[in-house]
C-alpha cells in the first residue's frame, strides 16, 4: 500500500517536472486573456484590435517560445524543429484569442440583406394566392 503511494507521488512530480513550459505558457496565455477581455469591455474596434494585438504581451511570449525550443531541443529535437514547435504553438495561442475578441464582437447585417430584408407580414401579403389546379375531365 505505502508503495502503490510512493510510486503515484512520484509519477505526479515526474510529471509535473517534465511540464517546463507550464508557467510560461499560463503566463503567455493569462496575458492575451486580459488583452482581449479590455479590448471587448472598450468596444475596441477590429481594426484597432488587429493593430495592437501582435504586440501585446511580447515579453511573456518570448518567454513562452524559449521554453519550448529549451524543452523541444533538450530531447534532442533540431533547434530549427524547435523553432517550428515554438511559432506554431504561439500562433494557435494568438489565434485563439483572436478568435475569441472576433466572437465577441456584435453580429451585423451586411447592407445588401438590410436592403431586400421584408418583415415577415409584407412577404405574406406579397406572395401570390393560390390558385385551384385544373381538373382533367
């Protein structure tokens, strides 16, 4: 019994020290939370959005890129593999909050449906009555 519990202790810690991009992921990715939660609470508009989203949180997204090549490279991946790695997952990060900015943004009509939309009761009234079909004699 005391061994089965030694033995998933030290999976768990294993695990957790195997895990070196953790904080600097979180702190990447708390970061673009924050940016987008002050750009939807503002009304920033997408095009001010799309602006100043490459650059918010440079720092914690360095950091997040150099743990991965660190971590990527220390299991002997390339260091260009590494960088691969690294671009790719702040890019999915990146578009995840963009996203999210985006989604939260009002739905608008585009101007052609606004001009050929009818209320419901001027279509009915519009629409041509049926008419008996001729019966074959």
């Amino acid at each position: 019994m005391i061994s089965t519990a030694l033995a998933l202790a030290s999976a768990a810690f294993a695990m957790q020290a195997s895990d070196t991009t953790r904080a600097s992921r979180e702190a990447f990715t708390s970061c673009l939370n924050t940016f987008v939660t002050q750009a939807v609470r503002s009304n920033k508009s997408q095009a001010a959005f799309d602006t100043e989203f490459p650059q918010a949180c440079a720092g914690e997204q360095a950091a997040f890129r150099a743990a991965i090549i660190r971590r990527d490279t220390a299991m002997r991946a390339t260091r260009a593999s590494a960088e691969d790695a690294a671009n790719l997952e702040v890019e999915d990060a990146r578009f995840n909050f963009a996203d999210r900015f985006a989604m939260a943004q009002p739905a608008t009509p585009r101007p052609a449906q606004q001009a050929t939309a009818q209320p419901a009761a001027d279509q009915t009234a519009a629409a041509p009555a049926a008419q008996p079909a001729s019966q074959p004699q």
